[in-house]
C-alpha cells in the first residue's frame, strides 16, 4: 500500500503540474517539488526501506533531520528503487509508464504500480509489482511499416504491432488508470495501422478508397475510444496481421470498406465506433471471396502446371525414344559395315566416313536432348517463386521436381547406353579398317580362272594319272588250237 501510495503522489502532482517526473530503470528523479510536497515523498518513500536524497534549488544535498526549508524551494527528489529481476522493468508512477510505451523496451515482463490484475499482449506481460504472470510469445507477423505509407520525420506507425495485440480487456481492467495509458499508446499504434497513408503534415490518416477518405489525426491527449470500439479495433488488428503471408491482401481489402463507409468524418473515434465493425464484416466477405477466386485460380494454375510437367516428361520420353531407335540403326549400320568389309574387302574410306557420320548422328541426338533437360530445370527454377509460390516446397517437389526427375534419369541412362554403344562400335569398325584382311585382289590384265594342277608328258614309265611308275604288264599266251598249230610255227614267230 505504500508503494500504490508513493505512486498515486507522484502522479497526482505530475498531473497537477506541481512537479516533473523522470524515472529510469534503477532510480525515479522528482523534480520541481515544493518543500511540502517533498517531505510529504519523503515520507512516503521510509516505509518501504528505499535509499531517497534530497537536494535543495542549488542541488546541494539536503541532510537535516528538519523539515525541508520553503526558502530553498524548489526541491528534487532522488528515489533508488530495488533491483528488478532479469527481464523486468519496474516502474513506479503511469507517467513513467507512459513514456516507457512511447520510447520502447524489450523486457517481456513490465510490473507497473499502480496497475491491477495482469494484460498479456503478444510478446510481454503487464502486471503489478507482485505479479507472477509469465509472458506468452506471439507467431511473427507482418511489419505495418511495410503496408503504410509515412514521410514523417517521427515514425507514428509500430515496426511491430505484437506489443499492442491483447485478448479483450474486460470492463474492470478497462477503467483502470494504468490501463488507460496502455490504451492511449495502443489506441494510436493500432489506428496508424489503418490507413493508406499517413500525411506528413498534420498526421491526417489517408484511405485510398475510392473514395478517397481523409480521418483527422488522432491525439491521445484529446481522443479517446469507448471500449467496445477499442475491443473491436484489437480484434481488427489480430486479423489484418494474423498471417504474414495474407496481412497485405486484408489491410488493402479493410482500408477500401473503411473508405467506402463514409466521405466526411467528424473525429476519428466517432467514425470507427460508426464504422469499423461494419467495415470489418464487409472486408471478411470479400476476403472470402477473393479466397474463392483465388482457388478457381489456383486450380486453373495447377492445371496448367499438371499439362506442362506431363508434356515434358512426354518429350523426354519421345527424345529417349528417338534416341533409342537412334542407336539400333546405327548399331546395325556399324555391324554391316564391318562385315562388308571383312567379307568384301569394301574400302576402309566408304566404311570410315560412313561410321563417323553416324557417331556424329548419335552425338548430336544426345546433345540436343541434354540440352532440352537443362532449359527446361532452368525454366523451372526461374518460375517457381513468381508463379507457384504459393505451393509448398515438399509439394512442388512431389508434384514437379519427382516426375521430371524420373524422365530425366530414363532419357540420362539411354544416353549413356546408346553412346557407349556406339562409341564401341565405332571402335570396332576402326579396327575392321585398320586390319589386314587374307582376301588377295585379282589382276586387272588376266581373268581370274581357277588354277588347274600341272601334268607331266606321257611316257611308258610313268602312270598320266597317278603320276607314279607303271607297273608291267605279263601277256598270257594262250595255245593255237591244234588244227593251227604247225602252220603258226612255221610261218610266224609267236605273238606276246
């Protein structure tokens, strides 16, 4: 109760204008105090066991057991505050707080005084001193920076807007001081994150439309939002950025409703209490049916893209065939061109330029094919991003990269056969034209007849047809009958 007490002091003459306030991490500096106010801080500050120096209007220390003298007036208070746990800050008065949300700090836990209860935004937690809540992390979101335009010197627009997202603030934490400054502070960050732009001039907030909508700038000092309507502009802000990747098309879709919803706008939280439900509702329909024609056309592109994968996977497959008939004909071109010349003894030019024309067949065949492959995997890595980004990499690459990939390796391990083919084919014929061949060519002056085994003169010796000695040949002779017999001896010598 002392702590609340010192704080509702502190504030109270911060309000009042009696006294300035500067509050830093470790230390709270009160300035501009008259000596009644000081002795009353004073006195405040004793029960709680906290370090406080006084100094005087010449900034000398002020260590008399007295009361303050009104002649030395106007005092500062120095209030050393107990050190905070790691990743707190700790302030003491909502003036402090205040400037605290303005300037900024990445503590995930703040413990404010004078605030009860506890608020949890997307990335800290705010409670009293002797609060336990623990900080709940909210998924990253899109930068409202990069969806409002602003030429200002002083950015009005959050780079983050997790700080300013909470649940629904109930009636009795609303009402709270404390958490009325919080929500001046979120009440300007959330509307900056309204508009098309933001006027560099005046700060007036910018809608496109059509039509074109101008909302006066809104000041916390003056403005204020009721509760439903600040309930309602954190519940708007949670969708617009809920989803990076969809937070442009429903900022475009929210600010055109709220364009459309009026022309002439007396205040800003006049116009949003009328008009931001209302405008909201509009912008879910119409999200939803961007949604339907987005899927009419994501079907329509994953259609096209279907047709384009099956009519690459077929060309690979035509070019392999190709390439396979390819190869048979000239395998079968190669194995005539050897047996021609074994066989014929064709001509080693006729049977090498032959050959070489057909390697080169088989060469520009494979070459026209890799280089088919390889446009069409830079095609696809060129496209991807611009026109199926929005498929996920696991699904691109069962829908794609798997198919083609498959067509690539049939079409790859065909070339690799068919050129090793005929690369040994090529071999061969070399070696066909380079070998002697046991085939002797015919005179051009003599006819080629075939050759006639050469016989020896015939004489009594020899045998014409064995060509060996002949044998001798003993006569029988046979007795003249007997009628004959006298006059053959006589007349004739006897016959062999």
């Amino acid at each position: 109760m002392s702590l609340i007490a010192l704080a509702e002091a502190i504030d109270r003459l911060v309000e009042t204008k009696q006294a300035f306030v500067a509050e830093s991490e470790n230390a709270v500096t009160v300035s501009a105090l008259s000596a009644a106010h000081a002795s009353e801080l004073k006195a405040l500050c004793e029960p709680l066991g906290w370090t406080v120096e006084l100094f005087d209007s010449v900034g000398e220390p002020w260590v008399s057991a007295e009361a303050p003298d009104p002649g030395f007036a106007p005092y500062r208070l120095v209030i050393q505050k107990p050190a905070s746990p790691t990743n707190t800050l700790r302030l003491l008065s909502n003036h402090a707080f205040a400037q605290w949300l303005e300037i900024g700090h990445g503590a995930l836990r703040w413990h404010i005084a004078r605030f009860a209860g506890s608020l949890v935004t997307g990335v800290r937690v705010i409670q009293s001193w002797e609060g336990a809540q623990e900080p709940a992390t909210l998924g990253s979101t899109k930068s409202p920076r990069a969806l409002v335009k602003e030429f200002g010197n002083v950015r009005r627009v959050p780079e983050d807007v997790r700080y300013w997202l909470a649940p629904a603030l109930e009636t009795e934490l609303f009402i709270q001081p404390a958490a009325q400054v919080w929500v001046g502070a979120a009440s300007v960050a959330l509307i900056s994150c309204l508009p098309d732009e933001i006027d560099a001039d005046n700060g007036a907030l910018k809608l496109r439309g059509p039509p074109r909508l101008t909302l006066p700038r809104f000041d916390v000092a003056t403005d204020v939002l009721d509760h439903a309507t600040f309930n309602t502009l954190m519940e708007v802000s949670y969708w617009v950025f809920e989803h990076e990747r969809e937070a442009e098309m429903r900022h475009i879709l929210l600010a055109a409703e709220l364009a459309r919803s009026g022309a002439v706008a007396e205040s800003t939280p006049v116009f949003l209490r009328q008009h931001l439900a209302h405008a909201w509702e509009s912008a879910q329909i119409a999200y939803q049916m961007a949604l339907a024609e987005t899927g009419r056309d994501t079907l329509k592109v994953l259609s096209d893209l279907r047709k384009a994968v099956t009519e690459e996977t077929a060309r690979l497959s035509d070019i392999s065939r190709q390439l396979t008939g390819s190869v048979a004909a000239s395998v079968a071109t190669g194995i005539g061109l050897i047996a021609a010349r074994v066989a014929a003894n064709a001509p080693a030019e006729l049977i090498a330029i032959v050959m070489f024309v057909v390697a080169l067949y088989i060469t520009m065949v494979i070459s026209s094919g890799v280089q088919f492959m390889r446009l069409q995997r830079q095609l696809r890595t060129d496209w991807q991003h611009r026109l199926y980004r929005f498929l996920p990499e696991v699904e691109y690459t069962r829908m794609v990269v798997t198919p083609t990939g498959k067509a690539e390796r049939s079409f790859v391990w065909t070339a690799w056969l068919g050129g090793v083919a005929v690369a040994v084919l090529t071999l061969a014929c070399g070696w066909a034209v380079l070998a002697p061949t046991s085939v002797t060519p015919a005179s051009k002056d003599s006819p080629a007849y075939p050759a006639i085994p050469f016989a020896p003169p015939h004489s009594p010796a020899t045998d014409t047809v064995s060509a060996t000695p002949a044998r001798p040949v003993t006569a029988t002779v046979m007795p003249a009958p007997a009628m004959y017999s006298s006059k053959a001896s006589s007349t004739s010598p006897p016959r062999e």
